[in-house]
C-alpha cells in the first residue's frame, strides 16, 4: 500500500499519516481555565467539563477504564501513567499485533498488560469499545464524525477534538487527555521536559533558525504538500523552522492537513528546506531521482531532509507524547544535514 493512502487510512481510521500553541492548564483556587474559556477542575478533581466540537462532554469521576480512538491519545495516556484498556491498531508502523514501537516500548516499561486492540476501519469498533466497558473515551485527535459521536457517546462520555477533524496541535491532545483523567499537574511536568528537549536540539542547531521549510509526500502518481498548520509542520516550527510562503500560496484548501500539487507546478514550491516522507527506500529515491523533482531548488542543492520508513515516518506524523523524543535525533540529525546543505547552496 502506498505511503499516503496507508496513512490515510490510518486517519480514517485510527491512525495518522506519512507522515502550537500549548494549553497548559493552571491552577487558580481550585479551577484552571481549560482552551474554550470555561472553568475546569484543578488536576485530580472532578467532575470536569470539556468542551469540543460537538458540544460538551462531563466526565464525573475519575476514569479507571480508557479507550482512546484516532491517533496520539494512547500514547498521552501512557506517558501520564494511564494505561487504557483499549487503543486502536496501527497497521502503519506497528508490530504484528499493531502495537507502534514507542507504546510497546512503553507497555513494558510499566509492566501493562496488553490493551484490548480495536480494529481499523473508518468506522469506530462500537461493539469491540461497548465489551471493553470504558469509562470515557477519548478521541482528540480523530475524524469521528457527528453520527459517530453520537454512537460513541452511548457506550461512554466521549471527548472529540476541538474544532476541526485530524488538526489538534500535538502539545493539546496531552492537555485535553490531562484534563479528562484528572492528569493536569503530570502533564505540565511532562511537557516541560518534552519542550526542554525541542529547545535544547533547536539550540544546538542554529542552522535551523529562520528557514523556511515544506514537507511532501509523493505516493502513487500524487504529490502531497502537508499545511503549516499539520502538527509535523507545527514540530519543525518549535525547532526553528519557518513555514514557507509558498505552502500557503499553493494551497488548494483541500483538506484541514494536506493538498495535493500537480508535477507541473513543483518548481514553484519554494523552500530552504525540503522534508519528503515515504514508506520505502525505493520510493524516496524514485521521486528524488524524478523529472518532477529535479526541477525543485531543494532536489539540486541537495536541501532535502529524507524520513524514510513506516515508524520513522509515524513517529512525526504528527508527533505524540511518546514518539517525539523517541524519533527527534534521527529527524534532526535529517534536518541539519539538508539545512547545512541549504547554506552551502
């Protein structure tokens, strides 16, 4: 299957593609100001309230039982010491039974016992979820739809994401999962050492400091150009990076992540920087030895920053609570290679 309609499925599914602003919650006499404007329980307390794009989920007590559907709410669970008891299969990057490296990793860390895995599909499993009895289900960074959330809502109180399907900033996928398990003090903790490490890998490579970037995936006859506003754009930002002008002036405004550029017009995506996924080895060197690309100023200078391979890609596709620390050397080590290669050029 090839590398965008994997990921597509994926997050159709449950997963994410070939792959900011924080909400750190504060406490304040006994509330904290959650990212809609209405008050939330400090950390620990319940009930809580949580607003999101289909109206507002109230979870009274503290969760003891969590499934997570879509992609990142496992992996925010976990790193908060929550293991649930069911998270979807990643077929993307995971192992034979679905588990994605990061989270087996993690799982045994723990000593977790295996969580139920729910069956992809671009419905959720309802039936599989219903048998796992959960306490809340968690979905913030999903396409569930306003009929799925309804039928997701029956089985247990369901948090979607915010505003728009596939687009929660990585950094508020945590805090959301925080605020639903009670979890909110850990989570400042945990992304205090996440930025501590984006901040010192951005102070380590000044070469990064005020590029501009575009990230792609060519897949099937189809060339995808990933919006500033995808979470893996949104990463590269924290590190230095700036979005280029020419992702917005080319965007078809096609999907809330991606849109898709004809061969013709790759000359005109202009970059210092040039990210380009894919699944395989074969593929990457296929589109950059291509007619297409080699009409693009980052293929002839070299300014090309490879992610090759279904986990390396997952990992930053978007990246999650577990997956950002556990890729960042190899993509950094990526981008300073095609940023350095940008200033020779």
């Amino acid at each position: 299957m090839s590398t965008f309609r994997t990921n597509t499925a994926i997050r159709t599914s449950a997963s994410a593609l070939v792959l900011s602003a924080a909400v750190l919650l504060a406490g304040c006499a006994g509330t904290s100001q959650s990212a809609e404007g209405g008050e939330q329980a400090a950390s620990g307390d319940f009930p809580v309230t949580i607003e999101h794009a289909f109206g507002e989920t109230t979870i009274e007590e503290e969760p003891t039982r969590v499934a997570t559907w879509g992609w990142a709410s496992a992996d925010a669970a976990i790193a908060l010491g929550v293991v649930p008891v069911a998270i979807p299969v990643q077929s993307y990057g995971g192992d034979e039974n679905g588990l994605l490296p990061w989270i087996a990793e993690e799982l045994e860390t723990q000593g977790a016992e295996m969580p139920t895995m729910l069956a992809e599909g671009e419905e959720p499993p309802y039936e599989q979820l219903a048998e796992a009895a959960p306490d809340v289900i968690l979905a913030p960074y999903s396409g569930v739809t306003q009929e799925q959330y309804d039928l997701l809502k029956e089985i247990a109180p369901t948090v979607a994401y915010p505003e728009t399907a596939w687009s929660t900033p990585w950094r508020d996928v945590i805090d959301i999962v925080a605020e639903s398990l009670g979890k909110s003090d850990e989570a400042a903790l945990l992304l205090e050492d996440i930025d501590a490490q984006i901040a010192e890998q951005a102070e380590a490579h000044p070469e990064f400091e005020g590029k501009s970037i575009a990230m792609v995936a060519d897949s099937a006859g189809t060339f995808y150009v990933y919006e500033k506003t995808d979470p893996r754009a949104e990463f590269a930002l924290d590190l230095g990076f700036e979005s280029a002008p020419a992702v917005d002036e080319l965007s078809t405004g096609e999907s809330t992540f991606y849109y898709t550029l004809s061969y013709e017009n790759l000359d005109q995506l202009e970059s210092d920087v040039l990210v380009s996924f894919a699944a395989t080895e074969e593929e990457q060197q296929a589109f950059l030895e291509s007619g297409a690309a080699s009409v693009m100023p980052q293929v002839q200078s070299g300014a090309v920053a490879t992610l090759t391979g279904p986990e390396l890609v997952a990992a930053v596709s978007p990246p999650t609570a577990l997956s950002l620390t556990w890729g960042l050397d190899t993509f950094v080590t990526e981008l300073s290679e095609a940023a350095l290669a940008a200033d020779a050029g």
